[in-house]
C-alpha cells in the first residue's frame, strides 16, 4: 500500500509525489497567521466550515465525542484556479511515516479503521467553479465500540485530473485535506517507547579522515494518547569527557498512536580518537513520560588500537629490559 505524504502546508506551498497522491494538510498552530488557515498547493484549498463559536476560522477539526455519539461539521472547498474543477471527497485515518515521522494519511481504497471508516460525507464529489467555494457537510459516526484516545485523520479533496511529471510520463494525483483530531473519551493512557539505538560510523585506518556518524534509534507511542516527544542525546567518551550533545530534537512533531518512526541523528566530526557511550533520553512535551535507552560507540580504528596497544607493550618491556641490565651492572 502506497502512502499518502502529508506536508504542512503554507500559502500557495505544496509538495509533489510522483506516483503516487500527494497532500498538503492543515497547519499544528492552534493561532494561525491571517491567510494560513487553510491548507492548499496554490490551486485550491480545505479548511474547515466556519462556525458560530468558533471564531472565523479554525485551523484544523477537533472533534471531542463519547462512543456511540455522530458529530455534525462542514468541511470547505476553495478553486482558487481559473477554471472549474472537479475533485473526489473522502475521509481517511492518519499515520507517521515510518522513516522521518511525517504526517500521512490512507489512499482512499486502503482499510480505514478509525476517522477514516467513521466519517460520511454528505457528497463524494463535487465541481467546484472557478475562482469558487464549495461547503459539503459530514457526519462522524463513533461505533459505541470506539476506543478511547486519540484518532487523527484527514478530510481530503482530490483532484480528479491525471497530470503528467514533466519528461516522465508517470501520471501524478494530488490532494489538499484539512486534518480531524478526534478523541474518543474514556480512559487515557499514553506511553512512550525507545528501541534499537544504533551507533554508525565508517571508521577510518587513519585518525581523522572519517566521515560523518550517525546515530539511528525507534520511537513508539505505545499508548493511545498523540504524543510530541523530545529527544535528548549525548555522547560521553574517555574519562568522562562530553563528545556529543544533541538537546531537544522534536522529530517527528506529533507521534500518532500504535506508531513507530526511525529517526537518523548525523553527529558531525566525532572526535578521531574516542569511544564510549551515547544516551538517548525521550520525554512527552509534558514531560511526564521519560525513557532512557544506550548504546556504544568508537571512533578509531581496532586496527590503530591494536597497534597502539603493542607499542605500550614494546614500550613497558624496554623499560623493564633497561632496568634490569642496570641492576645486573650494578651487581657485577
């Protein structure tokens, strides 16, 4: 199954997937600047209806609901090309993409299980005129059976016209989706996992002539609660001494959950001759949930230490040699 990316999306901005739906979905910021509230690729947008008490413009749709209970919303259309244009309207879950955590959501004809399969929209299909608006109406529809916590997705509006990547011939869809965060009431539970901290580094024969080192490591959000999680890391080689440290990375922005990302963290320049170890401390925005996972590191060559090694050795038995002669001189 194919995904579908989702970019954070700005005025008149929007990435491009060959082959595959590409999206650009609603802005995180609860305050959004005049003008970005919507999500658009230049040629049309989405964004939730405006509603009474709920200021002129949201950014995205939270949607807050016990099992069993249909929320009522509108979302909004906007052709902001020269012509009419024509686009397919479907509701779909959200996930991470697993490499860089990035906001994604199901290909329409994809298992929904949560936003996805719950949401009905009143039409799933509408033109839209040049330069015009189109408001549709949905219903979600919690199934009393729903779990408790957080459910993101998207309501999408794909563009129904095949175009062509220039100098290809690969046929490319693009979508534009307003985000949904739904949450299920009932008991929350977050949690936080780290995995599988790797340390990678092409070692040099020679100190100093290596290249950059990485350092890769698994965050899962084991609970049902979306998390924003901040990665601490640092590098302590011999006698203590700091070679790496890396505070407050926050990729990806939000951790959806049942969701695992493989994040990649360069570390520029290790020193050329060190090794030690490097501690990997996750933690919620909150802060309430910390975890703490390792793993080793070196940066010279075995080949280097190896030698090193047999100097010390060449070394202490000169000495030792030295000393002894001088005590059979002595005693002579």
């Amino acid at each position: 199954m194919k995904p579908v990316r989702a970019q954070l999306a700005h005025r008149r901005h929007a990435a491009v997937l060959v082959t595959v739906l590409t999206l650009a979905l609603g802005l995180l910021t609860a305050s959004p600047p005049p003008g970005a509230y919507a999500a658009d690729n230049g040629r049309w947008s989405v964004f939730p209806a405006e509603r009474s008490g709920h200021g002129k413009h949201r950014a995205y749709f939270r949607v807050k609901a016990d099992p069993g209970r249909t929320v009522h919303d509108k979302v909004t259309v906007s052709n902001l090309a020269k012509e009419p244009v024509t686009f397919l309207l479907y509701a779909a879950d959200a996930y991470n993409t697993p490499r860089d955590g990035g906001f994604a959501v199901r290909e329409p004809g994809a298992k929904q299980r949560s936003v996805g399969a719950w949401t009905r929209l009143e039409r799933s299909e509408v033109t839209v005129p040049a330069r015009g608006r189109a408001t549709v109406p949905f219903t979600v529809d919690l199934p009393r059976t729903a779990p408790p916590g957080d459910h993101p997705g998207a309501v999408i509006a794909l563009d129904k016209r095949v175009a062509r990547a220039k100098g290809t011939g690969v046929g490319i869809r693009q979508a534009v989706g307003a985000r949904i965060y739904l949450q299920v009431k009932g008991e929350r539970t977050p949690g936080l996992r780290v995995q599988d901290v790797r340390f990678d580094y092409d070692v040099p024969l020679l100190p100093g002539l290596g290249k950059d080192a990485t350092v890769t490591y698994t965050l899962v959000n084991s609970g049902n609660v979306l998390l924003e999680p901040r990665v601490d890391l640092k590098a302590e080689g011999l006698f203590g001494r700091t070679s790496f440290d890396s505070a407050g990375n926050t990729l990806p922005a939000e951790l959806m959950p049942g969701q695992r990302v493989r994040i990649t963290q360069k570390w520029a320049a290790p020193p050329p001759l060190d090794w030690g170890s490097v501690e990997l401390t996750a933690s919620d925005k909150g802060g309430e949930l910390v975890e703490s996972a390792s793993t080793a590191y070196r940066t010279v060559n075995r080949g280097v230490l190896v030698a090193l090694a047999l100097v010390v050795v060449l070394l202490i038995v000169g000495v030792a040699v030295r000393r002894r002669r001088a005590r059979t001189a002595k005693g002579s």
